[in-house]
C-alpha cells in the first residue's frame, strides 16, 4: 500500500479509501490510485483488513434461480450500487429448494459475509434465528409486507396481480384460469394466485372457479400448462399467468393449437422481460422496478451493516402493461 501512495503521490489512508470506499475519492485522485495498483500488480490482504476493521465488507445474494433473468436486472443494480459503497457480492442460486437455501445461508455466514439480500419472507424461522444469533443483518427484497419482522424492499405481489387481473376482467373476460409457479415455500408466487381470486371476488365472480395449474417456470412447462387449460370445458378465455417465461409458454402453444391472440384466448403476464416485448403478439405484462429495487436494497444493507440501522421497508410501484395479448372477450369462445 506504501509502494502505490508513493507512486500515486497521496497518503496510504487515501489508498486505503479508494479500495475501500472508491466514491469517496475524488474522480482524478481515483484514477492515479487505480493507474498504480494496476502498474504494481497490489492486491490488498484480505483476511487482514477483515480482521482490521471486524467485517469483510462482502454482502451475500441467494436468488431462486440463474436459468433466466427474471432477477438479472436487479442484482445488477445491487451489484453496481454495493461497488460505489465498497463492498463486494457474492451470488448464490438455491433452485427454488428450501434446503439449498439452508445451507447457502449458513455458508454465507461462515465465510464472513456481513449481510444477507434474500428473495421474500418465507422460509423456517429457525434460520432467521440463526442469523440473529450470529448478528448478520438481513434484507428481504421483491416482496413488500410492512407488518413483516424484518425490513424489505419490493413490491406487493397480490395488489399488483389485482390490477392486472382488474384490466383482464374490464374486457369482459369471466372465465379466468392462472399458469403459476409452485405456490408451496413461495410467498410471491402464492400472492400472486391470491390476487387474481381477490379482482375476481371484487366482482362478484367465484375465486373458487378460477382454474390453477401449478408448474415449473419455463417457456416449455408454460405451453404444457397452456394446453392442459385448452382441453378443458369450458375453455377459459383468459389466461394469466405467474410470469413471462410462463406467458410465452402459453402463447405458443395457443399459436399451435390454431387459437388466435387474444381473438379466441387472451394471455397475460407478469415481469416485463425484454422477451415479452418481440412476442406475437407482444405480451401485456406487469413491470416490475428491478433496477430501482436493486439500488435502494443496496443502500437500505449497507446502513444495516455499517450503522446496525433497522430501516422502514420500502414499497415500489409496478406499472400495468397493456399490449396486444389482451383483447375482449371473445363473443363465442373457442
């Protein structure tokens, strides 16, 4: 570190600083730093500033999945915002299992990791006792529930599923079925079925009629689903479904199964991936504010880490997107 002051012509706390908290450092002081830790070849010693200042600086992501990039964008924005705060990810994917959940968590903490961004609330509380007792801060994010014990950032599932179903039945639509993920271990997927039964009731219609399969997250399980809907009497004239992945699923097995878009079946949503915009037709969708989301989480963990601050949670809006998959309801359904 003396070496690359020297070289850099400022003081080994400025060094100090520039790899620690880079947005602290003025841009061209910056520049010299970085031009000379790169001439030098320095790498700072990790387990000693660890022990140094009694934190690792590293924050720990579990995520559901890396298969598609429903959660791409916000972790890049967490990413880029937890750089400006000089602390590093590390990423982890549990393939939606509880148990590989477990132990990414425990792991996580075993190897130092200073604070934890996990993705909705439910999981068993003897891990949320666990990370207590080892004093590791924790931020829930793409769910919003205030009356939740601890803090998070996201949105509310089941009021943003509502208003796309409200749009769904403004059309006309009374038949409504639902391509969701597995409700069980997952919060958002299940108040996301709740939501679409809530606009139903709020209408006078049955949530009990509302017709829900269950599968897997992908295009292929989607068009599977889709089908499984269409062999039923009566057909459902609209189909909602628990995300994008899903909704492209079922447009093309509506597309093979000679039904037209949205003239005989309508299909919705939910994400607002950029494959949704290039569909035939392009899908009506949910958006969600994933960056917006990724940079308040990494500002809301940083404080917990470094001040011991509990914040308030955050609510973020989600914007309803209404493209051509859905139409009215057909006169005479298929």
């Amino acid at each position: 570190m003396a070496d690359v002051a020297h070289r850099a012509g400022v003081s080994t706390a400025t060094v100090s600083r520039c790899v620690n908290a880079p947005a602290r450092v003025q841009p061209e002081t910056r520049e010299r730093i970085e031009a000379a830790i790169r001439d030098l070849g320095y790498s700072p010693n990790f387990g000693a500033r660890a022990l140094a200042a009694r934190r690792t600086d590293t924050i720990g992501a579990i995520i559901p999945t890396l298969d598609n990039s429903v959660f791409a964008r916000g972790l890049q924005a967490f990413q880029t915002a937890l750089v400006e705060h000089g602390m590093t990810l590390l990423l982890a994917s549990s393939s939606y299992r509880p148990d590989l959940e477990e132990a990414q968590i425990r792991t996580l903490v075993a190897r130092g990791a200073d604070g934890l961004l996990l993705i909705g609330h439910e999981r068993d509380p003897a891990l949320y006792d666990f990370l207590a007792l080892h004093r590791v801060p924790v931020l829930v994010a793409w769910v919003h529930d205030p009356a939740a014990p601890r803090p998070s950032v996201g949105f509310d599932n089941k009021a943003a599923m509502e208003a796309m179903t409200s749009a769904v039945l403004d059309r006309g639509h009374v038949r409504l079925a639902t391509i969701s993920g597995h409700t069980r271990f997952n919060d958002r997927t299940r108040d996301r079925v709740a939501g679409v039964r809530a606009a139903m009731a709020a209408r006078g219609l049955d949530p009990a009629a509302l017709a829900v399969v269950e599968t897997p997250y992908g295009i292929e399980t989607g068009a599977q689903a889709m089908a499984e809907l269409m062999a039923r009497d009566p057909r459902p004239t609209a189909v909602i479904c628990g995300n994008d992945l899903l909704g492209m699923g079922a447009l093309r097995q509506a597309r093979a199964m000679g039904l037209r878009v949205p003239g005989d079946v309508s299909i919705t949503g939910f994400d607002d991936m950029e494959l949704s915009t290039v569909a035939d037709p392009p899908l009506a969708t949910v958006a969600i504010p994933h960056a917006r989301m990724g940079t308040t989480a990494a500002a809301m963990l940083t404080g917990m880490v470094r001040d011991g601050t509990r914040p308030d949670s955050v609510a973020l809006p989600c914007e309803i997107l209404l493209r051509a998959s859905l139409g009215p309801a057909p006169l005479s359904p298929a």
